[in-house]
C-alpha cells in the first residue's frame, strides 16, 4: 500500500457486500480503509462481526455520520438497504469535504427513470441525481465511468444476464423480443438477516423459484440495460430461484435469432469478438458456466449454443454475485473512475474446490 | 403383507433407482420382493451394497437371469441401463412363467418411433415392441394402463416437465411453441457411478447446466408426450441442470398464451380442474413449488402463473426424481396395471427437513 | 387405520419435532391425529405452516388448551420449549378427560433430580412428577414403559451416545471414567426460528463446536443415563457440533478399557449381545456409522472400535436427531406404554440417497 | 511481480493441492511459476484441467521431468502421491542445476524413522533423507526452516492438531497422555479422484468416521510432533472424520490437566503467549474455531476451554485443509527458507461466506 493511497470507507459494513468489499479492498494496492459504518454494529471491532477477517482489519464500526465521512474519504461505497442508500448519498455530497467518489450497491441510482423507480421501491430521496449517476458495467459501457463522482453498481442478477446476451443484441443477432430469462442464485443474495427461506434446514436442500412472473425487481434494471443496447424496448420473463449453495448465480437467457439460417458459429464468434480484450470475462468454447469455478473471483464465464432443432439461441452466464456482482465490480468501477488499472485489487484466483 | 402378496423383482439392484425401489416396495402391502438381481455386485447382500435397507430386506443380490426370474415373479422392475434393459425384457417375456407385468424404467420403451429412438440410443434391441409398450404418467393418460404388460415409466425431467404444461397444452390455452424448459437436477439424477462431475468437491457449491441446446437424451421424450397432447409437432428447447443436492427436480416451462387478452386466473383454474381428483399433484397458489417439500414422496407440486407485462405463462413443477421421477410412479403405474389402489404403498410423507 | 384407532394430539405442531411426529402418525396403524395445537401457528391449515405435508393431513392448527385436548385425545404428544411443557403436562394430566398417556419430547421430564434440573432449566413448574416420569429409551430399559402415563422422550445427543456405550459400561468391560463425547449434530436440531447461526450461508460450508466443556444441556442427561448403569458416577466431557446438513448426529465416545489385556472382539461382542434382538438398532461390524444410512427412520447404527496402541475404547452411533433423537423413539415409547407392536409405524426405510 | 522472481515449478499439477499451490503462487510478489508437471494431464492447459485458474495461468501441463525441471526452477513443490515423491525429490536433488529447495507436500519426509515410515507406508526410496528434511510446522518450529534445501510439509490432520495442543504440551499444562483426537474434514482432503465415498450424493447429507482406532496415516505424524515436544512418547487415540463440505478440518483435542488445581485461565494465557507474535494463528477468546472463518485463508482459529466438572482440556483448532493444511503452509515454509517475508502471498482474507 503506497504513501499516497487513496481513503476510502465502506458503509454498511455489517452485510455480506460491506464484508466482501473490505475482503476485496484491504488486498487492493492502490487504497486504504479508513473507515466502516454500520448502524446496527456500530461500535463493535469489525473481527467480531465478521471473523474471517481477522489479522487483516483493525477498525471499530462507526455509526454513519455523512460529514465525518466525507472529511475522512476520498471514496465511499455505500453498501446499504435502497432507499437509505441515497439520502446518504444525497449527504455525503452535501457534506463536500475531500470526498470525490460515491459508489453505491444498491439499487437506488440504477434505474435512470423516476417513474420506473418509483413503481418498483417507492418514492426517491433525490430523483435529480438518477440521470447524473453512471451505470457500472464496464463490460458493457465504460462511457462516463472515467472521472465519474456517482457510480451505480449493476445488480447481481442483471450483471449475470446482461453479459452474456448483451453483444447477441447489439450485433442484432436475436430478436429483442421475447426474452426468457432463468437465473438461479445462491442464498448469500438474500442478505445476512435470518429467514426461513435461508434457514439451512429449510434450503439446504431445495431448488425453489421466487418473486416469478415480472415480480422481481431487477427486472426492469435487465430490461433498462437491454434497451439501451437494442435501441429499442425489451421486455423479459425474469424467474429467480434459490439454490442451495452460498455465493454464485447462473443466468440462463432464450432468444429467438434474428436469422434462423445463419451460422451457428456466428453466437460464439460474436462472444468472443466483444469480450476479446476483457481481462474479467472468459468466453467458454467447449465447456459451460459453472459458479464453482468463479467463487471469490470478479470473473464472468459465458457461454453460448444454438438449439438447432428448436431454432433457438441459449446464452448463459456465472458470476460470483458478491464479487463480479457487487463488490468486485464496484471496486472495478472505482479503478477505472479514479484512473487505476482496471485489474488492480481484482486479480484474486477463483477458490476451487 | 397379506398371504396372497404379488411377487416382484427388482432387476438392477445396485444404483439409485434400484434402491429407491425397495424403499418403496417393502412398505408396499399388496407385494412381496421376491429377487434382487444385479451383474456388479451379484453374490452381496443387499445391506452390504445399501446399508441404509438394514433390517428391512434380508435378501442377496443375483444375476440377472431371465428365466430364473420369470419363473418366480409376477412383476419385474427394470432398472438397468438403456439398451440392456430392452434386451432383458424381450428375454423375460420370451421366458413366460408367471411373469404378467414388466416396469421398465429406462429409457428403452420410452419413445414409440423406432427411428427417433435409433438417432438418440442407437439400435434398438426388440423395436416390435415400441408400440406395444404403455407410457406411464397416470396423470396424463390412464388408458391402456390397466392391465398392461410392459409399461416405460418416463423419465424424470418429462414428469417434472409434462405435468405442468399438459394441461395447459390440452385446452389450448398456450401455443405449442416455442418452449422453453429450464430444469433443475439434484445429483443423484446422475446415478451411482462416482464420476468428476458428482464429486463433492467440484458439485457442491456451484450450478452448472449440462448437455444444452437439444442435446439431452429426455428431449424427444418431452417433445413425444407434448406433442400427443397438442396434436402437432412440439420442439421444445431443454436446458437441464447440476445443483448441489441429491435429491429433486424443478422444472420451469416458458410458453406464450394463445390469447394475450385472456384473464390470467385461467391458467390457475385449468391446471386445478385437470389435477383436482390426482393424488399425487398439488395445484399451489400462493406459493410456489420447491422441491425440499416433495423429497422422498411420490407427489409433484405444480404451479403456473401469467407474466403479465411480457405476456408469457410460467409453469413450474417440483418432484423428487427418484420417486415420481422414477421408483415411485413405476409403482404407480403397477398398481394400476394390476388393479391395486393407486395409492397403495405410496403414501410416505415428504421428507422435510 | 383402524375403527378403533386411539387418538392422538401434537402439541408444538409448528416446530421440526412436532412436524415429524406428524410424519410418523399418519402413517401409524393405530392411531389417529385428532388435534394439532402451536400457539404461534393456530389458526392455519398445518399444510400452510409445512408444505410437505400436503394430501396426508386436513386439520388446522389449534391453540394449545389442556382441557379441549384431554377431552378429545387419548396420547398427548408434547414438543414445546422446556419449562411450557411441563406446565401443559401438569394441566393436561388435571384435566382428566380421556388422555392417558403423555409423551413429552422436551427436557422438562428427562432429569430426576429436582436440583439437577434447576441448575441447568431453572425452576420446575410441577416437580413432583419428575420421579414418576418414565424416561424413555427402550434400548436401555423397558421397565416402566408398559402403562406408563408420563414418558420423557430422550434427548438426541443422549440416545446417540447412550446407545453404543451402555452395554459396555453394564458389562464393565470400560471404566466409567474418563469418559469424552464428540458429538456431531445436523442444523435441525437447533429448531425451526431462524438464527445467524443456523443462516445457510453462514452455516453451510463449516463446522464448529458450541457449548463445550460441559455447558449443553444435554450433559447432566447423559451422565443421569449412564450413571444409573454403572452404578456410580460417571462425568463426561461432551462436545457438541453443528454441521453442514440438515439431519442426522453421530456421537463417538472414548473411554478406557477396564482390562487392557482383553481380547479386543470383547467390545463387538458385548454390543451384538446386547442387541441382537432390538428391531431398531444395528451393529456395524465391517462398516462404520453414517448418519446418511439412517436419514428419516428410527434407526440407530452401532459401532467399536479397540485402539490397541493407545489402549482404548471407541464407540460409535448414528441416528437421525428427528427420528431416534425425538419423534420416532416418542413413537417407540407410545407403542410401549399403550401395549401396540414396538416397531408399528416406525418400519420405514431410511433415505438414502 | 519482480524482475529477479524466483522461479518455480509445481509437481503434480492435477489435484487440488497442486492446484491451490498455483491459487496462491500466481499472487505470490516474489515468484513466478514457470513449469507444472503432471503426468495423468500432461500436454493440456492448466485451464483445462482447472477452469477457475483461467486469466490467470497460461501454462500447460507437463510431465515429470526432475533434470528439465532443476534446469528451470529454483524451488520445486511436490503435491505427488507417497512413495513417488520422493523418488522425484531424490531424482531432483542428483539432477542438480539451478534447484535449491524441494517442499514436498506428500507424506514421504514427513516421519524421521524410517522404521516407523516402513510400517505405514512401505519401503522408503531414499531414507538416508528422512533426518535431513526440516519439517515445516513454523508455528512449532522455525529451527532449521531457514536456509532449507528439502522442507516436509505437515499433514493437514497434524497441523490442525498439533497447533491447539502444542504450546500445552510445552508448558506441561497437560498430560502427555491419554488425548484422544478427534478430527473432522471436508472431502477435497480425499483428494480429486472420484469415488463412492465422495459421491455427492453418498457423502453430501451426512457424517461418518474412517479409519478409527489409531488406522489413519497422520497418527503417526501427530505423534512423533507431540512427542518431541513432550519429550516422551506421546500416543494418541486418532478419530478422522468425513463432513459434507468441501474444505476445512476441525480438530478436537482431549487431554487431562496436569494439575486439576489450576486456574482454568491458564490454558488461554498460555495459548496466547505461544501465539502473539505469529501471524497466521488467532487464539479465540470469547468464541469457538469455525472452518467457515478460514476458508481459503492460511489462517488457523484455535481455542481452549477447561471443562470444570469433568477436569479435562478441550483445545480446538480450524484450518482450511487445502491452505494452512497443505498448499500455504508450504509457501510459508517456502518464505521462510529463502528469507523472504513470512507472510509474503499467504495474505489474502478468508472468503466467508
């Protein structure tokens, strides 16, 4: 860690985002914690709410206090429930001090419209800020990112589809509509707060769809990203589902091709064209995704088949979604915001087995 | 067991399938399990091979011999390798004895068109019997049940699969395509054989789907049973997947509904009155179905729901695959063959947690 | 089931125990479940509150009343928090009506001693029953079951370590002491409320001891049992885990031979002896303890092993914590006191996979 | 990573210790891995045969070649079978060139008697070199790990053992004997060929002991640790166990105080003092060793607690069998023996959860 780090601070450092950002961020070359806020463990030694990161954090958890922050951070990544996660926002920018960079994992900048925001979490504590803040998928933009001040990290779930089908679009392979989109995910996605659906007895086990139909609310965050792409409105069946594993989502998309006689080696040609130079995305040639082998990593594997019979084309992806979902590629935003090499902190090796 | 019980044997004594049989069978109070027969590990005791059957079942495993057997059961179970399992088949019903009902559960009477059957498995050892053979998923067609010889007990992705959908299929509330089948597999799906791909370290905590894009051998048998029910040509488009549990399938259906203006309920209502008097299939409604709840018994839960902003039906199905996905609908399907209740020896509650 | 079947009531229908005594009864040839009750969960159909009880049970639960269930219940079940349920079995057994038998699966019952029982669950809302409670492990001692009106179903951690060294403490063939417990417990034996202890991915991928060094509950259990056999008494060091699974404990207990020059085949020999004619327990001799060989039924495996370099003692046991450790052996005892066959409804085969 | 790298090649390349070595070299400041060896894989990318490592290792697999390899490479680490290593470390040390240091991974220099090798293992290729390898359990010792050309990497059994009892032992806290043992392990210690035993669906809901009553191989490691310390002979009573989980070893250990007398705070302080200053060990005060807490770290949590009413010590320890148990506490000693810093590549945070 050099002299000149830069500070940065984790609020919401009590969940599994807040704990694997400081995972993430204590190994990062270019940076230093100086703070973590959580209100609910405020006070509390980081180690004792999350033991596994012991020998590598020394800090207390503060309560979050905008202004202290921004006088002590140059960076915050805001790991906090929506809706909080922008009023603190909306603080820490008022607050000014030497704070340059806000990013946040929540959903609260991710939708660019108030009304789509509004209709799926409720009213927004600073809807001016939604077409200022930049959307950070670099895989699919790096537009703006460099010298961004709000960065809106992507959802787990629409991080695993959009890569994998988002160069099929743009090279306008498939057809925009319909989108079937089948994602599975492990329990960490749900948070750290106890559940019966997270109840070990009760999941350990089971395979279960959840929040079915449209009902999920990355669904209009996956159909925002692709309508963009498209030119054009794209509307998805989005089904989740809950695993019996900890981290890992595996995003399986169905599309129409836009020319049922065309090569089939096209799909992959085109994966491979987009993805060439990304240093987090593998494109699998002869083998498929599998979350086993991205655990802990800001890796994505993708993958694509044609269903020759069924004239249809099978895009798929795994990501680890506390990592390439959430904190590695919020910490992947940063690099690129604040003029990092993009890799730096993010080289970490998947853990296998 | 009454005096008069029906001698069965189970051919194919050393793997899932085989195994989830005599669980299923010893509690059966109209049978009486006669023979165990396995070529690996003839010679053994039963509890040696399964020590989980200790204090159950005092029998040793045999060879397979056809006329052995047909000389001292009424009813046997084929739970053999596709390809062996036909040729032990025409030998059983060459043998004669007493023997009056075959259960074949692999693949090998599944498929009616011999050539199809040809271009999945390759030659087929008595294709004379194809036709004659009855395709046993109770829930979808009754007839020529009663009283069969040789009965192919579906595989476990077309039970989860078919039971949601055919109903909808049948009154033609959802076109015949396009399909989309995204199924999810518990290992045990993968038999006994230890393999790199059910090793625990590498299957444990991740999902992987497999075998994609029309290249899994359950496709022509899904497409065979939909296509009846719709009276035309369905291609189904069939993903099937690795999850880290051993036990369970959860298949879900993606299809367009054939009038978009239609009230959604319909959906709900058809599915209600077409599994109304089944005993094996609960109908959900304001949950969905999850396979954790279906573990060890012979039920499916199924479920559907509209997604009304993309306009497409959603049907779900949970079962266990080694009961309804296999030894438990073949004795399903032998109770009706025979004339026994449907239900007898099937009543186990799931096994939860 | 039959006209005459005796009628039974869960009370604590909302926990696993209670629903596991659900699974058991319905299944059982004698009774009939007449009344659930669970203050949490009255009011709603107990499929509500377990799915996988679908098409086996129609009641919904009731509020927990001694007087309505003794009035229309001969056996009352009890699977409530200590210190409730000994208040429930006192009003029950003051109501009169047609109960006469209480099993109670908690710990109220399970202690003798008054001040033993204070020490550790505080003050006993009726200790004068304490002495006239049978304490129910078959295996142990019959004595007292047949017309028992009040039976402490054992703890699981006790029934798993009593069972594979009790015959070897009668037979004097160990010391009584030291002796040391390292007991191994899947997650349901820490109930149905969620807890961060219990969250899947907290829990799903480690293993870790709780309550060591003679601060569970279960130990002064243990060391009642296992004193009244050796005739004096015997203190244990027992050590608790929580593991990655849902079910299942398997318990080793180390102790030291009282002859160090004994034929080693004593050890096995003394258990087959003891229990050669137990339909529930199963003495390994070529095979160890596996709690996956016993997952859902009443079955305890058994095991020894004589280390001879070190000169002691290992004996082994696998049961499943729901089954043998709470409703199954409940289920054993009613069959006992009420003078039903010992294994009715308690046959099933363990599954596995 | 630096000009001047050290370079390294890893023999063995295809299971999971060879493949953690590459996990935790790639990030390692001052190496450069520049050939792996392994002769089942030989001639395929590294990323075939383990896909998480892609983007990060371009090499591929070789086969064993000692004078290729000690032309190539300055430290060679060994992840071969037993017997087979340290044929290849005695082929390397003749084959001379630029190799300085072999760690071996395996069992082969591991016990100092060739005697007791012989009687667990078989004929020894090369005993004239059981006496000169330095065993490299740092925390125990760092005599001799300085400077190093031939370093015994502990079993993971030992480690974990040996860690939480050691600094006891020395202190003549405790007894020498009796301890009992008690260990219990995720399956990637079984290694990556498949078999029944790591079947998923064999081994995923369940827990069962292997090779008790003083069988497994580390018994004799263990021994010859603890009874250098002790300066007797130590005996240990040795209970390994299966869990289902991928990674991680929770080791127990019974043992009787020296003087009962004692103030119980002792144990701790003493564990405390020993641990201060080492950077991988956290002494745990107010909670327990937990294998999730560790996972991908070279961190070992140890405890000790003293059960009051029994007079007995419990000490614990959690290690990640693959890290702290193999493949980083070989870097460690690899650090120590060329001077680098201790902790140089071994920082990385636990992934949790």
């Amino acid at each position: 860690m050099a002299h000149d780090a830069t500070s940065v601070a984790v609020l919401g450092a009590s969940g599994y985002t807040g704990a694997e950002l400081l995972r993430v961020l204590v190994d990062h070359p270019r940076v230093r914690v100086v703070a973590l806020c959580g209100n609910k463990s405020a006070g509390q030694p980081a180690t004792t709410v999350f033991p596994h990161l012991a020998g590598r954090i020394a800090l207390d958890i503060e309560t979050v206090d905008a202004v202290a922050i921004a006088e002590r951070a140059e960076v915050a990544f805001l790991a906090l429930p929506h809706g909080h996660s922008a009023q603190v926002a909306k603080d820490l920018r008022a607050a000014g001090g030497k704070l340059r960079l806000i990013v946040d994992l929540s959903a609260d900048f991710r939708l660019r419209d108030h009304g789509v925001y509004r209709e799926w979490y409720g009213e927004h504590p600073c809807p001016e800020l939604l077409e200022h803040a930049v959307y950070g998928l670099p895989e699919l933009s790096r537009e703006g990112l460099a010298g961004a001040d709000l960065i809106a990290a992507p959802g787990c779930y629409p991080t695993a589809t959009v890569l994998p089908i988002a160069p099929l679009l743009r090279a306008r392979l498939i057809e925009p509509s319909p989108l079937v989109v089948d994602a599975k995910s492990g329990v960490s996605g749900a948070g750290r707060t106890p559940s019966l659906a997270a109840h070990l007895p009760e999941a350990a086990e089971g395979v279960r769809p959840y929040k079915v139909a449209g009902s999920h609310r990355h669904t209009p965050e996956i159909e925002q990203a692709l309508s963009r792409i498209a030119g054009t409105d794209v509307v998805v069946t989005f089904t989740p589902h809950l695993l019996p594993m900890s981290r890992g989502i595996l995003s399986c998309v169905y599309a129409q091709p836009s020319d049922p006689g065309r090569d089939p080696g096209a799909y992959l040609a085109c994966l491979r064209s987009a993805y060439q130079d990304e240093p987090f995305v593998t494109v699998l040639e002869d083998s498929l995704p599998d979350t086993a082998h991205v655990r802990g990593s800001n890796r994505a594997q993708v993958a694509v088949r044609y269903d020759q019979r069924a004239g249809r084309v099978v895009a798929m992806a795994a990501i680890d979604n506390l990592v390439k979902g959430a904190a590695g590629q919020a910490v992947q935003c940063m690099n690129l915001a604040l003029g990092f090499g993009e890799t730096e902190g993010l080289g970490a090796v998947a853990m296998f087995p």
